[in-house]
C-alpha cells in the first residue's frame, strides 16, 4: 500500500503490485486510524502491587521496574525462569532481535511465539516433505495460470480478499475452483465445487482423493520414480481409503470425491492450498502432509502453475518464523539444536555456542506452564493477546495471573495487558522501518512516515534499554537497517538465506524471494523446478491416517465446534474492535448454527446461546444460517470476555508442530432464557 501523509493525518492507499494488485482490505484502509486513537499509549504504565491499579511512569523506572523483576528471577530460579512470548506481526528485524536478546541478553530456552497458533503445522509438514517452510514456492500470481485449484480450510474471501483477484483470475481463464469448508463461506460461494466435511475429516478427504487418483490410474509415476521417496507406503495406505468409507466418516459424497480426483490429476496444472481450517487440529500435519502426498502424487510441486502451498496468516507470517522467535529455531531457519548452526550464529553474535541456550517448548506448553513448579515465573510478550487468542484461555488467564512478573509492549490495553505489572507503549507500523516476508516468501520494505509519538519507543529501542541494564554480554542496536545487515549475516548459508536481499534491493526489484544468497545474484521467485532441498533431492512422501478429534462428542457434548474470522475483524481485536467502522461492520460475537438445530434449541436469530465445552462457555447472539452443517456450530474468535470463543475451545495440540486443535471439540449449545422465563432462585 502506499501512504500519503496530509498535514498530519496518515491516509492509506493501495499500491499497484504484483502480489494484491492494488488491492486493500478493510482493514487496510482504515489501519491509520489507530495511530492516533485515544486509547493509543503513549506513556509507559506500572503496577505497584498485586491487583492494584495500573498507573502512568516514566519509561526509567518502568524498564529498571522489568531489570529489576528479571534479575530477581533470576537468583531465586534460572535464566529459563524468564520467557518471551513474540509474535508473526513483528518485522524481521524485530523477530530477530528478539531471538536473540531470549538466547543472549536473557539466556533463556525459553521463547515462543503466536505463529505457533498459525502456520506450524504447514510449516513441519512442508519441512518433512520438501526440505522447506515457505508458504508459496511460487509468485501467487501464478495461481491465475492453475486449471484446478484445491482450496482446503481457507476463507480468503474474508480473510485474504487480495488474493480473490488471483482465484477469479483463474477463473476467467477457463480454471475450476474446489473448496473444502464445513461452511458455505463467502469463498465456497465462488467455488465450482464446493465439499463440505466435517471438521477434523480432512486428512482422510485427502486419502480418498489420492484412493481415487491411484486406482483409475491417474498418478505421476514418472515424477514418483525420479523425484520422490516414500511412495511404496503410501500407496498401502491410501488403499484402505475408500471414498464410500470416507463419505461415512466426512459427509462428502463420493461423486464429489470422485469429481475432485478428477479435476485435480487430469489437468496440466493444478494447485492444492491449506489454510487454518485444515491445520489447526492435532493431526494438522498430518493433514498437510496428506495433501502434500496427493501433489507429489500427481507430480505437481515443481511444475509452472501446479503445487502445494500454505496461504500465510498475519503481517509477517513467514518472516516470523524464520528468524528465531520460535523455540526450537535460530535466525535463518537453522536449528538451534544444530551445532554447526549454533557455532555460525554464535560467531555473528559474538558470544560463545556454548553460551547458547537449547531448544525450548512450544507456545501452549510454554503458557501452560507459567507460574508453575516448573514453569518460568516472569514473561515478556511482544505482538501477542494470548488471553484472547490461546486456546482453554481461561487456564492460560490464570497462568498470566500467576506470574511473578508480566511485561507487555503494546500501543494499546489488549486484555493481556490489563493483566501485566509492566506495559511498555512502542511504535506502530507506520513510524518504524524494516522489512516483511509476505507469503511467497517475498521480502518487503516498509517505511517509517512519521517518526512514534512523544513517550512512544520502537520494539527495537525497548530491547536495547534492557539488554543494557541487564548488563548483556552484546549491544543490541536499535536502528532497523543495522539490524538487517545483521540478520543478512546470520542467516547466510541458512535454509531461508537473506545474505543478498538488501534494503535497496528490495525498494528496485518490487521485494527479493528468499533463498538469495548473493546480492549479485538471483532470487528464488520458483522453487522446486529441479530437485528439492533435502538431502537426497528428492520430496519424501509419509504414509498417514485419519484419527479423530482429540474430543469426541458424546451424549453431554453432542456437537461439533469450530472458531475462525470475519472480515471486518483481526485477530484477538486488540486494533480492530476499536475501529468505528469496523465495529459497526462486525459489532459483537455470534454463534453460527443451522436452521434445523435452532429449532431443535428452541433458539431465534439473535438469542443469546450458550456454548459449552468441559474447559468452559461463551454466550453470544444465535446467527442462524442453513450454511453450516447442521452438527456444527461456528464462532469466531475476535472477542474477549462472555463472547470468548477460546473458553472453549480444546488445548490438545499437535505432537509434531504443537499446534492447537483450534479447530473442533465438543460442546452442547443452550439457549439463554431471558429473566422472566426463568425460575426464581
Ligand atoms: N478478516 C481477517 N483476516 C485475517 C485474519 C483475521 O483475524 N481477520 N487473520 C489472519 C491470520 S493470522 C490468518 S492465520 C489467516 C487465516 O485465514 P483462514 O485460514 O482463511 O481463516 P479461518 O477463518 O481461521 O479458517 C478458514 C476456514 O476454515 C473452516 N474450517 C473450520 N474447521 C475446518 C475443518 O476441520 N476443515 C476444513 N477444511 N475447514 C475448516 C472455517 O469454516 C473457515 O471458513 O487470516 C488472516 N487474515
Ligand atoms: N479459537 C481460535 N483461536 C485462534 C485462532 C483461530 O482460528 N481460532 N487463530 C490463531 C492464529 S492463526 C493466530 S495468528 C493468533 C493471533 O492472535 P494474537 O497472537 O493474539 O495476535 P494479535 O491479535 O494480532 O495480537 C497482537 C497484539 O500485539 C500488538 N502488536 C501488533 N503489532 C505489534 C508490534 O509491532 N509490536 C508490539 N510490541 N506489539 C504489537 C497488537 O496491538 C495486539 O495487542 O490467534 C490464534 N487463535
Ligand atoms: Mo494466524
């Protein structure tokens, strides 16, 4: 997008660029309202006890506040006593120096980040198969160019409308669209096929496609022979897969299996895409890796405007996870368990590898065990409400709660910052430079406009006032261009290699594709044409199977629930729900359920409903839409408080990638009897 600074006043407009063709969302448009809304902090604010108010200081006292607090946790624990919670907003530059103020100015395992809640299941499974996590190994305007594009567990429509110029164009061009969705999304209303499972039934979807692919003969065996390994197994597997059998388990009629197969293994190109819906569960990587198999099965990943792909979340989903931030990972996607990675970062950082701290654990293990015997016992977060966004938050609630020392840097109150002893008010994206990795793996510069508001500091500059008074064995430097070349440094020879994307780079060649190595050579706009980055060159396909939810429902708990987003909301709220127009677009909470089960509940459009699981509720106003599959409710989760659809949700998580089942568990829904039908107590 481009920003036009009038007088004082930022305005938002779209840019002509490849990637969303000039387009915005809502949310885009109206982003600049934020930088100078009354709810912006603007000072530093400290508790002085338990439970007491949170008041206004300076920022001297805040940060000795947090030294302070830090440094006593230290002497009555561990260095691992102390966490950091970032998130997939952040730039890359602060990604980076982030992972490494954890492992050097804190000396802690312990960081994790929201992307966990994200793109960890597509990124594992991507890793296992390809050698590789990035999102797109192509351009997405090569989409345009698919004959049938697989669009699993996505809702762009809402949650991408950019990328609708590309499905559309593809359209235009003659290309089938199939959407796999428990709901008649926005986005399904556009497909020409539209399957519609229960949730949680995707990896077996996936087996049956290939089940179908496989007996009428329609595989890629000349690319299974040459490019990959695994096959043998997989075919064994998916043997047992057959479409009527799945049709029992998912609800998808086998004619639309069949047709699907079809589709997909009889064209020349063809693209498979997941998203949340088919990744947020406890086999999520499974479940991509089911998908994935079906690419290499029909030869796709590779070939021009065929392939598997992951469509990215937030802002910096990609880059944010390629820099550190996540607890098993140093900065260029090395491996923080890896000792020839652990020397090379080292040396950039200019400590010792031995200094360096192991893996840690995964976002929800991590939250869970705040507070604990076991758990550290002060937290920073940067670029994350969990207390609206984790899954069973009430429990990640009570574990904030039991911190002896929370620290949040924000530019507004989330709810997690209600919570903290310590909230550190920083920039926001219009006053900060540096760059971004969008979902092609595409590095992008964003620019400052204007310098933060007085008593506003940047991310970076909150680092470095603590690394100082933590006496950290190295500077952090606080300019983000510094930091880049840096981060260039210690990614070189990595998996996700920036050696050769420079700032000025970027700003000529409209953003340079990771791996670039050289920055006199090329970028890598295509992956995969030739070999993959493995050991041997070739993709590894893994036999999988479906298993059920982590929850099944019962007699108490009949029916299905799953959570995602509307458009006019982002994420846990914190920035949208104070956007007038965003509000009046996407005012409240709801609970989506189909006609047939609201008359069961005796329930109307607009009643308030009761969702209930074993780890908690939410109440909300009943959205009733024939849409939704009639055992399935739906609830997005952008809102705190009675209307929190991660009260409710499970908090099983993947034993692979430690995603949570954000996506299905088991609840009962009742109506909320107004006052005066209920019985006096
Ligand atoms: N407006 C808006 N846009 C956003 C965001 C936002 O909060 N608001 N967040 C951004 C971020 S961080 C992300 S990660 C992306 C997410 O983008 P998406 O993945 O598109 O978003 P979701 O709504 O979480 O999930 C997509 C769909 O999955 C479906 N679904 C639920 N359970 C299942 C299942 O078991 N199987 C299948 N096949 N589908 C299922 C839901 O009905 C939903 O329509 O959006 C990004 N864009
Ligand atoms: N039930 C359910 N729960 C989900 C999901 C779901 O589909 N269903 N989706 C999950 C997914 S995919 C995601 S990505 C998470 C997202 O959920 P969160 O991790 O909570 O992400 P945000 O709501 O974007 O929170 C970002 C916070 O950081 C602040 N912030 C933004 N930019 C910066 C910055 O540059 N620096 C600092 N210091 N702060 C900043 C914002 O003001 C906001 O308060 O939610 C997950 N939770
Ligand atoms: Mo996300």
């Amino acid at each position: 997008m481009v920003l036009r600074t009038s007088g004082t006043r930022i305005e938002v407009t779209p840019r002509q660029f490849p990637t969303n063709q000039g387009g915005l969302c809502q949310k885009g448009w109206t982003a600049a309202e934020l930088l100078d809304h009354p709810d912006r902090l603007t000072t530093p604010l400290v508790r002085d006890r338990p439970h007491g108010p949170l008041r206004p200081a300076g920022w001297a006292e805040a940060l000795d506040r947090v030294a302070a607090g830090i440094r006593a946790t230290w002497q009555r624990y561990d260095r691992d006593a102390v966490a950091v919670f970032g998130g997939g907003g952040l730039t890359n530059e602060k990604a980076y120096a982030l992972g490494k103020f954890a492992r050097v100015a804190l000396g802690t395992r312990n960081i994790d980040y929201n992307g966990r809640w994200c793109m960890s299941s597509a990124a594992a499974a991507g890793l296992r198969a390809f050698g590789i996590d990035r999102g797109l190994p192509f351009p997405v305007t090569d989409l345009a160019q698919a004959q049938t594009l697989l669009l699993v567990g996505a809702n762009p429509a809402e949650t991408m409308p950019p990328l609708m110029r590309h499905l559309a164009a593809m359209r235009e061009r003659g290309g089938r669209l199939i959407v796999v969705d428990p709901r008649v999304t926005a986005t399904a209303r556009q497909a020409d096929l539209h399957l519609q499972p229960l949730p949680g039934t995707d990896l077996a979807v996936a087996n049956a496609l290939l089940h179908v692919a496989l007996v009428e003969g329609r595989l890629d065996r000349a690319y299974l022979a040459e490019r990959t390994t695994g096959f043998d197994e997989v075919r064994r597997t998916v043997a047992g897969y057959w479409p009527a059998e799945v049709e029992r388990l998912s609800g998808v009629p086998v004619a639309d299996l069949e047709t699907t197969a079809r589709d997909l293994a009889t064209v020349d190109r063809a693209v498979i895409l997941t998203a949340r819906g088919a990744e947020q569960h406890a086999k999520g990587v499974d479940t991509v890796t089911a998908f994935i198999n079906l690419a290499l099965a029909l030869g796709l990943p590779g070939r021009p405007g065929s392939g598997y792909g992951c469509l990215t979340g937030q802002g910096n989903g990609q880059g944010g996870r390629e820099h550190g931030q996540k607890a098993d990972q140093l900065p260029g996607y090395r491996r923080i368990d890896d000792p020839a990675a652990r020397s090379h970062v080292a040396g950039v950082w200019g400590v010792t590898p031995e200094s360096l701290p192991g893996p840690g654990v995964p976002a929800y293990q991590l939250l869970d065990s705040l507070g604990t015997d076991t758990g550290p016992k002060a937290l920073l977060v940067f670029g994350s409400n969990p207390v609206v966004s984790a899954p069973r938050a009430a429990r990640v609630e009570s574990r904030l709660r039991d911190l002896d020392l929370l620290v949040v840097a924000d530019f507004l109150r989330s709810e997690t910052a209600e919570l903290a002893d310590v909230v550190l008010p920083v920039a926001q994206w219009a006053e900060e430079d540096g760059t971004m990795t969008n979902l092609e793996g595409r590095v992008l510069r964003r620019r400052a406009l204007r310098p933060p508001p007085d008593g506003v500091r940047t991310d970076l500059e909150v680092l470095a006032g603590l690394a100082d008074r933590l006496d950290s064995p190295v500077d952090f430097p606080t300019d983000p261009a510094t930091v880049f070349t840096e981060l260039r440094r210690a990614s070189a020879g990595g998996p996700a290699d920036y050696a050769g994307v420079t700032w000025e780079r970027i700003e000529s060649d409209t953003g340079v594709f990771w791996p670039c190595p050289d920055p006199t050579g090329p970028d890598t706009p295509r992956l995969f044409a030739d070999s993959f980055p493995t050991p041997d060159g070739r993709a590894r396909l893994r036999a999988v199977s479906h298993r059920p939810a982590a929850e099944p429902v019962c007699a108490d708990y009949p029916l299905h629930f799953t959570t995602g987003r509307v458009l006019a909301q982002y994420q846990s709220g914190t920035q949208t729900r104070r956007v007038a127009a965003l509000r009046r677009a996407a005012p409240t909470g709801f609970v989506e359920l189909h006609p047939d089960l609201a008359d069961r509940l005796g329930v109307a459009e607009g009643d308030p409903v009761r969702v209930l699981s074993r780890r908690g509720e939410l109440q909300a106003p009943a959205r009733i839409s024939p849409t939704i599959r009639p055992d399935t409710v739906f609830a997005p989760f952008h809102w705190p408080g009675a209307a929190r659809a991660n009260s409710v949700t499970n908090d099983a998580v993947d034993p692979v990638s430690g995603m949570p089942e954000f996506k299905i568990c088991a609840v009962r829904v009742e109506r909320v009897a107004p006052a005066t039908e209920r019985e006096p107590a």
